[in-house]
C-alpha cells in the first residue's frame, strides 16, 4: 500500500489548508456564539470548488477522487466544522446522490448549480420517530400518476433553511415496508413545504439545523429519483459515502485541536518550564498524535476504497466510529491541556470539544456504525 499523496492531492489540502485559516478562522468564535451561518464563506468555498469536488467537469464539478475530499474536510474541519457540514451534505449526500442515481434532466437542471454553490442541497431522511431506525418512515408520498403527493415532517435537517433543493425520502407502500420507500427531488418554494424552527444546539452552531413540514406537497415524476421503491437503499448508499466525509470531519477536528495543543504546550510556563516538557502532558500529546494517525488511516483507506471501486459500506463505517471516538477523547484532553484557558472561548478549544460530539451522533450514531460493520463481517 502507497500511503504518498499525489501532487495534485498536496494541492487540494493546501489550497483548503490556506481557505480555512484565512476566510474561516476570522469570525468562527462569534459565528458559532450567534448561532450564524458562514453564508459568505460557504459562497467563496463554492467559488473555489469545495462544494462539488467529486463531480464530474461535466456538471461543472472538481473531478477530484474521494481521498482530496477527505484531506480537504479535514483542513476545514481543523478551523470550522459549521462550515464543514455544509460541505459535507452538498459534496457527498446531495450531489453524489444525484450524480450517481439522477436522469440526465435532473443532472442538467440541479447538479451544476449545486457543484458550484451557487445553491445549496440538503438530505432529508430523519424524522421525529425514524432517525436510527431509518425504515420506520412516517412522511409519505402518495403517487397520483403524473405527480406524487408528500405529507409528513422531517427534523434535524442540516441546511434546513439555507437549501435550495431538498432530496426527500419517503414511503409510497407501507405494506412493503423498506421496499415501498421512495426519493424525490423537492424545489424550496414549492407549496405546501414549510420550513421550522431552527435548533439551538451544542456544537457545529453555526450549521443550520431545521425540521421541514410538508403538507399535500406536489411534486412531478419528473422529481423521483430512481426505480419505485429504491428509496431507502438510495439513502443507505449516500449514506456509505456521506459517513467518509463525518469521519473526515472528526479526524479534523482532532487534528485542530492537536495543533492548539501542541502550540499551547510549547508556550505556556508552569513550575518554571513550559508544560510541554512535563511528561504527564507530553504523553497526552502522544497519545492524541498516535490516535489522529490511525483515524487518517482509516479515512484514507476508505476514501481510496471509494477511488478504486471497492466496497466501502465497512471501512466508511469504521472510520466515522474510530475517528469520530479520537475527536471527542482528543478535545477533552486538548480542554485539559489548555486549563483554565481552554474552558473559555478566545482558544478555541471548548468549541471544538463542542462540535466532536456531533460525529458520533449524526449519518448514524456510533451505535449504528458498529451495526454496519458487524452486518458486513457476518455475511
Ligand atoms: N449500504 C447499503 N445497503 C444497506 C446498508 C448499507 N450501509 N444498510 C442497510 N442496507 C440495506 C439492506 O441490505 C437491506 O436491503 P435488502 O432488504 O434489499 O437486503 C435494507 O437496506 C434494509 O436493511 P436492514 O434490514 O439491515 O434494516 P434495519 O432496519 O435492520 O437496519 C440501518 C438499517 C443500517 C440501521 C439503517 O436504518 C441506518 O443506517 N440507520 C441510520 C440512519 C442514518 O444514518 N441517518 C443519517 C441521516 S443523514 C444525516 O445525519 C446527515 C447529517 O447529519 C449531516
Ligand atoms: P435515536 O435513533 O432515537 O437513538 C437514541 C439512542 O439509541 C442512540 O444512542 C442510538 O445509538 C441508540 N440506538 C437506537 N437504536 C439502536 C440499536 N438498534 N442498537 C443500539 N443502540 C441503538 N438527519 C437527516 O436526515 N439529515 C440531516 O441533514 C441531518 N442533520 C443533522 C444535524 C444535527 C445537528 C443533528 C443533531 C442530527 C442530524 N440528523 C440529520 C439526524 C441524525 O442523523 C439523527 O439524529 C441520528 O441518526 C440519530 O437518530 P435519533 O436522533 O432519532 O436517535
């Protein structure tokens, strides 16, 4: 196995490297504090190809291979993970999932404006009874030939307001139960979608997370994505590749908080040396550097798993578990390291202990993530 990245690999990270700490870092205490979405940020990373880095250039997207992607979330992810989420639903939920399951119409109309920025997707498959129970699906959509008719709620939904097209899952056949589950394409304004509250949450504050309601809302045939009842295996497969992206996340947000703490260590005094050359926390930045190594590894293996057409419902799933564990030991401990300081905001480091818990929440819950990988050994 060749673990070098290539050229044009060393390229991507840098440029997101650079993005994050010059348009990100400005403003990250105070957006997260107001709960306030990085609009103009999130505009320029679309001006910059974040946003659809694994779309074909044909649909105006970057062409770039999933491990860029990981290494360019994981330099976002170091500075802003509100900023990063966003990446995240748009790159690998919304426009994989219509690159790889979309009509050439649906390409054509939604996926070069979603490659570029120039609007934003969201993925809408939770809802107040179905989040780990995915199948459980309450919202429906009844279909009425040329048209289907969707009513229900969906909660937790990432970009809730600041999306343009939504990509739906609901259930058209009760009786088959996951098998009579569809997708669907659904426009802001359509009638009928409302969007609700926003949720004031513990971390990742500036993302904009919002329940949807819809009522007899009306959307084309033209607007399903897929066979009749491929629905809820299109949700698992987006799902496969979204989780590389979260892991890739919390491998950032460990590595972000790494660094702090590295810097931290070096400057500050205690018992007349800096705390870096007392080996209680020399060994805490050892272990957080030996961790955030293995979590890379995996993210890696399973981005080029991705690349190289191999299955990567495990090791996707592997690497949200692990990374998504090392971000949330690792911020506690970059928290310790940073004492007192590190319990206020100006050091970045609550907030980023903040943001881990999330990983381990969100595109399946850590507990989730073990019921992937232990399907997938025992088959
Ligand atoms: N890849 C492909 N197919 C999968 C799959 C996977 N990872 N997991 C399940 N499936 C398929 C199964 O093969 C099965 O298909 P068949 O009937 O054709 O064999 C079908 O889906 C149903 O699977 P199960 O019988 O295993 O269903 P289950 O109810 O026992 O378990 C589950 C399914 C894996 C727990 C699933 O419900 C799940 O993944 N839950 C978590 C939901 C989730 O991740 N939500 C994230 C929302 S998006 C989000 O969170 C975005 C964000 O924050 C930014
Ligand atoms: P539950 O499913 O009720 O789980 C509660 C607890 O029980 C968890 O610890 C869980 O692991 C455990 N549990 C449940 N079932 C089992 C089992 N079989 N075995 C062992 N343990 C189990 N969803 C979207 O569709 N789109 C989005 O954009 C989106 N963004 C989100 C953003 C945020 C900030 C948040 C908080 C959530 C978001 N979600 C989104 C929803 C997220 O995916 C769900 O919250 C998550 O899947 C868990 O579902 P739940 O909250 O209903 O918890």
């Amino acid at each position: 196995m060749d673990f070098r990245l290539t050229e044009e690999q060393l390229a991507v990270q840098e440029a997101a490297r650079d993005f994050a700490q010059t348009e990100l870092l400005p403003g990250v205490i105070e957006r997260d504090e107001e709960q306030k979405f990085p609009a103009e940020q999130i505009k320029k990373m679309g001006e910059l190809g974040f946003l659809g880095m694994m779309v074909d250039p044909k649909y105006s997207g970057g062409g770039m291979d999933t491990v860029s992607y990981v290494l360019a979330m994981e330099e976002i992810s170091k500075v802003d993970a509100s900023a990063s989420v966003v990446m995240s639903v748009n790159n690998s939920l919304v426009c994989w999932g219509l690159e790889k399951y979309g009509t050439e119409e649906q390409k054509q109309k939604y996926l070069h404006k979603l490659a570029t920025g120039e609007i934003i997707g969201a993925f809408c498959l939770s809802e107040p009874e179905a989040g780990s129970d995915a199948t459980m699906q309450r919202t429906t959509a009844v279909d009425y030939g040329d048209y289907y008719l969707l009513n229900g709620t969906k909660n937790w939904i990432t970009n809730g307001s600041t999306a343009t097209v939504y990509l739906v899952i609901a259930q058209t056949y009760p009786e088959k139960r996951h098998k009579g589950i569809n997708a669907f394409i659904v426009e802001r304004d359509t009638p009928g979608f409302v969007v609700g509250k926003k949720e004031n949450k513990l971390g990742i504050r500036g993302s904009d997370t919002h329940s949807l309601m819809f009522t007899d809302v009306k959307v084309p045939k033209e607007n399903h994505i897929g066979e009749d009842g491929f629905g809820f295996k299109f949700a698992m497969s987006v799902l496969n590749g979204g989780r590389i992206g979260i892991a890739a996340q919390a491998l950032g947000i460990a590595s972000g908080a790494y660094e702090l703490s590295v810097k931290y260590a070096k400057e500050r005094k205690a018992f007349g040396v800096e705390i870096a050359k007392h080996q209680a926390i020399q060994f805490k930045l050892a272990d957080m550097a030996t961790n955030i190594e293995a979590a890379r590894l995996l993210c890696l293996q399973a981005a080029s798993d991705k690349d190289a057409g191999r299955d990567y419902a495990k090791s996707g799933a592997m690497a949200k578990l692990f990374s998504s564990k090392v971000a949330m030991d690792t911020t506690v401990e970059a928290v310790q390291v940073h004492g007192g300081y590190g319990f206020v905001k100006e050091y970045h480091v609550e907030r980023l202990m903040r943001d881990a818990k999330i990983t381990q929440i969100y595109e399946g819950t850590s507990e989730i993530q073990k019921i992937v990988i232990s399907r997938e050994l025992l088959k």
